[in-house]
C-alpha cells in the first residue's frame, strides 16, 4: 500500500530540513520498491489533524511539532528545554547513548504513535526583534515577545519580558503594527516566512535546538513485515545522516542570509548566554514534568 | 459515478435541502466512490479543526457588533452622516458600501468570514435608505472581493512566504489593481443608480452636515476605533471586532437603543448565523480533505502545466483554473497545494511572481462570487435573506465588470508593478 | 402525544439558543480581557484567546443545531410549498436522507474520537480536549432530535424563522 508522508512546510529542500528530510526518506522508500507519496503542508490538515489521523493508523507518517507529540508523552520535551544541551552533536549522543527512542515512544506507542527520528531544522534558537540587540537580559524589559504557548510564557517571563500569545498567522500584522516587538525561533525561521521586512536584530542565544520530530503509525509500522520495516529503518537512517550533513552548511548560511535580508546578527557572547542561561535552569521543573527535567539534566551532563 | 453523486446532490437541492447539507452528502458519497469509506474516521477531528481557528473569531465578533449596531440606532445615525456626505450622488450609499470594502475587508484571511461582517451592517442600512436587498447584498458580496487584494491582508502574506517574494513588494502591487476594481465597481454602481432610480442625487432631501456629525458622533467612534486599532497595532484585527462590540453597545447605549430584548437578539441571531457558516464550513472541509487525499488539485494542475500553452494563454488557463479552484476550496489551502505546483512554471514562462500573487489572489476571490458554487454568495444570501440565485443574478453584472478588471491586470502587468518598482522593491 | 414531543423541541432549542448567547458573551469578554491585560497589566495570561475560540466553537454548534430546528440554513431552492402530498413527502424524504447522510457518519466516529481527545490536553489552558470536542456529537444528536420530532409531529412542530 501508499505510504502517504505529510510534510510541514513548502517543498524548498534549501530552506526546509523537514522537507529534505522527507525527499531523502522518500527516495529511498521508493528505490526499495516501496510505495511513497509527499502530501503538501496542510493538504491532509494541520498539527492536531496529522497526530490524530497518524493515531487511527489512517496517515503512515508525518513531519510534526514536538509539543503535540509532547501531549501524549511529555518525554521529548526535555530535548528542546534552553540551555539544557548545546550543539547537535551532544544531542544525537544522548540518542545513541542511551535508549531515547524507546523511552520517548514507550508511553505514545499505546496511543498509536511512534517517533521515527527527531529533525534539527536550523541553527539553535535566537531573540528577533523590531526594537533594538538583546545581549542581556536586561535588554528585555521593553520589549513585548511573542510567545507561542505556556512553556515560552514563562522562559520569557523568566527573563522579565512581556508576552503575548499570538497565533502564526497574525505575527506579520502583529509585529508590523507593534502588537508584538519579537519572538524566539530558529535563524531560518524569519528569512522563510519573511518577516525579514519588519524584524530589525536577531539576537544568536544559542537557546535550543530547534527541533521538529517524524512520526509514524504504530500499527503501521510493527505490521510491516521485517524486510519492510529493515528498508524504513534504513530510509530513517539515510534521512537523518543527510539531515545531519545538510545542517552543517545551514547554520552560518542560515545567519548570513538573516544579515543579507537587512537584520542585524548580533553574536551573544559566553558571558551574556550564560546570565539567560543562569535565569531559566531553575525553572526547568516548571516547563516539563519534573521527572523528566531531572532525567534530562542526567542525560546532558553525562554527555557534555 | 461522479454523474450519479451530481444527480443525487441535484434532487437534494431541489428538495430544499439546505446548502450545507447538501456539501456534506455530496464529500460523504465522495468518500465512498473513491473507495475511501475507513477515512471517515478523520472527519470529527477535521470539523473540529475547521473550526478552531483563531481568526475565524473576528468573524463572528464582527456579525455581533452589526447586529448590535442594528438594533440600537448605530447604523441608522451612520448611514444619516453618510447621506450628508455622499447624497447628492446618485447610488451614494452603494459608493460608500464599496469603500468601506477597500479599507476594512482582507484583515481576517478568509474572504467569506469578512463578507459576513460587512453583509450584516450594509445591507440592512442600504435597504433602510430605499435600495432593494438584493442590490445591496449584490454590492457587498461583489465589493468582498476587493478587500484581501488592499492591504492588510493575509492571503497576500501567505502568498509571499510560500514563494519566497516580498511582502511589502505584494502590498505596494495590490493597492493599483485594488482601486482600479473599486473604480469598476464604482462607475457599475453609478450606472445602476440611475437605471434603477436608487437615492441620492440633486432632487434628494440632503440631511445638513453639521447636525447629522454631532449626532453621529458617538456611531463614528466605531470605524475610527477599529481602523485605528488594527492600523495603529494597539490590537489584532480579532480584538478589534471584540472591541468593536463592545463600542457597538457604547454608542447603542447614548442612542437609548440598548435593553434587555435588544441584546438578546442580537446574540441570538448572531449565534444562528454563525451556526449556519459553521455548518458549510464543516461541510466544504471534508469535502476539501478528500479532493486533497485524492490529489485532484495536483491532477487537474498537471493538466494545466501539460497543457503546452505558454505565455499570456498559458496565464489565462491559469486565471480560468484558479477562478473555479476559488469557488470550492479554502483559499489558504488552495494556495499552499497549487502555488508550488504552478508558481515556478508561470515564472520561467516569464510572468512575474508579485505580478502572479496578484492575479492568484484576485481569481481565487472572486472565485466566491461565481455561482453555482461561490461561497461569498452563500453567505451573503444566509445574513441578507436573500434568495441565492435571485443574489447571484443580482451579482452577475459586477462579476463581469470584475472580470474585465481580471483580465486587464492580467495582460498590463504594469498595473501591479508600477508601485513596487516606484518605491524600489524590483 | 405529538404536543409534546413538539413543546420538547422547542424546549430544547430554546436552552441550546440560551447556552450559544451565554458562550458568544463569554468569547466577547475574554478577549477584551486580554485587550485590557495587555495594556493596563503589562501581562495577559496565555489561556484567554484558547478559550475564547473555544466558546466560539460550543456558541456557534449550538447555534447550527438552532438554525437547523429555524430552517434558518441558507438553500438554493425553498421546500416545495405545494397541497399534493406525494411531493411534500419526497422532499421531506430526500431532506431527511441528505442530513442523515452527512451527519451519522461523524457520529459513527465520534466514540473513539472522543476517547483519543481525552487523552488530550489544549496547550494553554491545559483541560482535555474532550471538553470541546464533545460539542460535536452533542450538535449532531440535538439535530436528529430536531429532525425525529419534526418528522413525527409535522405541523405541531411547524416554527418560522427564529428571527426577523
Ligand atoms: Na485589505
Ligand atoms: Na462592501
């Protein structure tokens, strides 16, 4: 049968590690004899439509959000926590040192989702914004940041910024009339949306990875027959090595691109990632679980 | 198959089976021709998700604050102050009904969702002035068109991420096409108003200015605070209509119109009304979800790449695509399928993205005007109470004029590029 | 007997008005709320435009139950109004048919529906997201409630237009 694969965003394979992703995963699938199809972002519905259709095993696969896998099992949530690890690389130790992916498929696999592998789409997270350079936190006090749900509320409040909820699709508005002065996110993330024209200082904080995840159906996926399921895990192999390379380039192109568009790059130093850092570490209990915080600081420090 | 789901549909219609059900039958019976039965099970997830949108609110807060505005003499001392304005011109009112589709329209994203808010307040005001209701909503609808292609608007946004052109570029581009169709509107409108004898005009007992103002003024707060709010940023476009409502009962309050029957009404029309949007939405979302699982739109733009055309035709089999694309899908879907698919192929023919944005959003648009199926139509004809079809004859000669506005922003791109070259965007 | 069942209808619908006016003043307010907290707080709390959207989701189903029971739904042709019964019956057969169609498969699904979005929480005000996904099938179930009564009754359910 079709292995339907929905993406999450526009097929540009320069700027969208998802897509890249998707295309090499694909590739693969289908130079093994396996039938695959790429659905446009939002062809098949949006986050919560994919988790609930990729759950009733009616969608084989699907590039997602962390957080919405993150309500069936909050592990996964520990990864993007700030400051918590601070390159890719340190992250795919935690994954190959240890049992990651049965521990963050363990309790979504019995709601019929299981995480095929986790996608670094860009440099780690910075501070865009309309007003002025955030080296500090200090720098905050002014500025009005767009949060995307709890969990950024209280890091930036963590800080002593305001915040503001503000659904995707009204950031444009929301950031050209002043409703908002910034948000957190990935370098790449401005440039493809173009919010370019109004943000004026990306500050690089080195915050997070910016992460998305590939899920699957769990009663797809342990009903494959093994020679199947040895080409998939193969194609998720391929994938990820490509993703890993792909990244590579992307990160200063990521940034250099940011300063092409007319945004300033402001390079945070040790010091001054530190003072955000030294702010939002004794709150980790409050972002996740606090059991996973724990098991996460674990997993970082032994790999540091 | 498809011809037995026709038929069928067909006799429900006939039977007086309301529109939406009559989507829903027709996208289930989809589900089964398609062999596609096991994904029902998607469907009460994709209603839901239909409707949990954030800025489908704006909507809905935007029909309250008409009602309220209706009901409690906001929209009689407005219409007053713009019969001072406007009466010496014959059609006046359908001139002002058209600019107001200009500035406020396109902020919500979803060109159905602001022919509703505007619909409501409109066309009750032009009918108290002596226009027909059909001619009113047939103004309305035709104006809603306008509004996504003016700035704000976030189809235009949309556009410009999927294809990577500036958004600033896209705005400045849409503003000469936008007024040239509020001028075809306009001369349309002024040809009707003395064909059909419409108010206005030299003869017309002309309300003094200075006194209708002072009583307006409490009913002027209303457009000043919602245009101000968003343009300024101290709010959303959906706070805005919050806003608005709350203004709404304000003002009905200093005209004495705000008590407890005038209230209750208000809310309870407003909660059928949106119930019914929201049952054709429901509906044309699954609907939308098979075509998307079955690729149709893909299909049919293969056919439109392989066409072999090239150039201005090839641009013209595109607008005539889109134009039948904007009458069933969801014009941000439609665009996050189709943009990819056809976008680069129009650009390597020549034609210029901003240029292409324009068009695309312009046909998708008035894409809801154009029976059988133009979603603008339906909901301006459940707000208005206007028979459909009697709305969609009434709407025919502005669909043609607008048309013809299509078709010269097509073939001149100079229309759409003049601005962006001028303030050096290209 | 039909009495009855009829005044039950209206009963029903005129709760389901109330609950939607009740929901929509809620939306109003919550948003205004954030408006206000933005400005005169300096802070807004996140959950406010979740619920908001949520109130609008209850408002506006029990509204479509209540434009359903008003034949308030825009149709591109009227019911025949005609005296030859044979017609009459047809059409309201073939109205019958067409909403059974659309609406008893979403029903059909809506059991596990429910029990998937139980286990699921919104991601602001952090409820289950059962507590708004149940409005689905409760707007279907009052619809067919609508339509059984109709159907039994005939005229003595006969209602115009809920509004003017
Ligand atoms: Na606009
Ligand atoms: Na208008």
């Amino acid at each position: 049968a079709d292995i339907k694969i929905a993406l999450d965003c526009p097929p540009d394979p320069d700027h969208c590690g998802t897509y890249y992703w998707s295309t090499v995963f694909a590739d693969h699938l289908k130079e093994s004899g396996l039938a695959a199809t790429l659905y446009p972002a939002d062809a098949l519905g949006g986050e919560e439509e994919k988790l609930d259709q990729v759950s009733q095993g009616l969608l084989e696969v699907s590039n997602s959000d962390v957080s919405k896998v993150g309500q069936l099992d909050p592990t996964i949530m520990g990864i993007g926590l700030p400051y918590i690890i601070d390159s890719v690389a340190q992250m795919d130790r935690i994954i190959e040192s240890t049992d990651f992916m049965n521990l963050i498929n363990a309790k979504s696999a019995k709601h019929g989702v299981r995480t095929l592998a986790v996608i670094p789409v860009g440099g780690f997270s910075g501070l865009a914004n309309t007003k002025h350079p955030v080296r500090t936190p200090a720098d905050l006090k002014d500025l009005r940041m767009r949060a995307m749900d709890n969990i950024q509320v209280q890091i930036l409040k963590s800080w002593g910024a305001n915040t503001v909820v503000i659904p995707w699709p009204e950031i444009y508005n929301s950031l050209q009339t002043g409703v908002a002065d910034g948000y957190l996110n990935s370098a790449i993330v401005p440039v493809m949306f173009k919010h370019t024209e109004i943000l004026k200082h990306f500050s690089d904080l080195k915050l997070a990875a910016p992460i998305r995840v590939t899920i699957c159906s769990e009663t797809w996926y342990s009903g494959l027959s093994k020679k199947d399921r040895g080409i998939v895990d193969a194609a998720v192999a391929k994938a990820n090595a490509a993703n890993r390379e792909w990244l590579k380039g992307s990160v200063q192109r990521d940034l250099d691109e940011l300063g092409k568009s007319g945004v300033e790059v402001y390079q945070n130093t040790k010091e001054e990632r530190d003072q955000f850092a030294r702010l939002v570490r004794p709150i980790y209990k409050d972002l996740v679980p606090p059991e996973i915080a724990e098991l996460f600081i674990k997993l970082a420090d032994a790999t540091k | 198959m498809f011809w037995l789901i026709v038929t069928l549909c067909a006799v429900f219609i006939a039977s007086g089976a309301a529109m939406a059900y009559v989507f829903g039958t027709a996208a289930i019976m989809a589900f089964w021709a398609t062999d596609n039965l096991k994904y029902l099970a998607i469907i009460p997830q994709r209603i839901f998700s239909q409707l949990d949108v954030f800025a489908l609110m704006a909507m809905t807060l935007f029909i309250m604050a008409g009602e309220i505005m209706n009901r409690t003499g906001v929209t009689r001392n407005l219409v007053h102050f713009s019969m001072s304005l406007v009466g010496r011109f014959k059609g006046g009112l359908g001139h002002v009904n058209i600019l107001t589709s200009v500035f406020f329209a396109g902020v919500s994203g979803s060109a159905m969702a602001d022919a509703a808010a505007l619909t409501n307040t409109l066309v009750p005001a032009m009918q108290e002035q002596g226009y027909t209701r059909r001619y009113a909503g047939a103004v309305t609808a035709a104006s809603a068109v306008i509004g996504p292609i003016i700035p704000p608007s976030i189809i235009l946004i949309f556009y410009g991420a999927l294809m990577q052109v500036s958004i600033g570029a896209l705005f400045a581009a849409g503003i000469i096409p936008g007024i040239t169709l509020a001028l075809f509107l306009i001369i349309a409108n002024t040809f009707f108003a003395h064909r059909h004898n419409h108010p206005g005009g030299k003869t017309e007992d002309i309300p003094p200015f200075l006194p209708s103002l002072r009583k307006a003024l409490p009913a002027l707060s209303l457009p000043v605070i919602i245009l101000g709010g968003i343009v300024f940023g101290v709010a959303t476009p959906t706070e805005a209509a919050a806003v608005a409502v709350a203004v709404a009962v304000g003002a009905g309050y200093l005209y004495g119109g705000v008590n407890k029957d005038t209230m209750f009404k208000s809310f309870q029309r407003t909660a059928i009304l949106t119930g019914s949007i929201f049952t054709i939405m429901a509906a044309s979302a699954c609907a939308a979800w098979i075509g998307s699982l079955e690729q149709w739109p893909q299909k049919i733009a293969g056919i439109v790449t392989g066409s072999g055309l090239s150039g201005i035709w090839f641009l013209l089999l595109i607008n005539l695509f889109f134009l039948v694309v904007g009458m069933a899908m969801d014009i941000a879907l439609a665009l996050a399928i189709l943009v990819p698919l056809l976008g680069p192929v129009a650009i390597a023919q020549g034609t210029d993205p901003i240029h292409l944005g324009i068009i695309l959003c312009l046909n998708l648009t008035i894409g809801l005007i154009t029976p059988p199926l133009g979603g603008c139509l339906i909901v301006v004809s459940a707000i208005s109470n206007v028979n459909y079809w009697t709305l969609a004859w009434a709407c025919l000669p502005f669909l043609l004029v607008e048309l013809a506005a299509l078709l010269v922003i097509t073939l001149v791109p100079d229309i759409s590029l003049f601005l962006p070259r001028l303030l050096g965007y290209l | 007997m039909k009495q009855k069942l009829a005044d039950m209808s209206d009963a029903l619908d005129r709760i389901c008005q109330k609950a939607a006016i009740g929901f929509f003043f809620f939306m109003v307010v919550l948003i205004l709320f954030q408006v206000v907290g933005r400005y005169i707080f300096q802070a807004v709390p996140a959950w406010t435009a979740e619920a908001a959207r949520y109130c609008m989701i209850w408002g506006g189903l029990l509204g479509a139950t209540s434009a359903f029971k008003t034949n308030a739904d825009p149709r591109l042709f009227q019911p025949p109004a005609t005296r030859i019964k044979w017609i009459n019956i047809t059409a309201t057969a073939l109205r019958t048919i067409s909403t059974i169609i659309f609406l008893a498969p979403v029903l059909y699904y809506c059991d596990t529906y429910l029990v998937r979005t139980f286990h699921r929480t919104t991601p602001t005000l952090e409820i289950r997201t059962i507590w708004v996904s149940i409005a689905i099938p409760l707007f279907i179930l009052i619809i067919f409630f609508h339509m059984a009564c109709d159907l039994i009754c005939g005229d003595a359910s006969k209602k115009s237009n809920g509004y003017s």
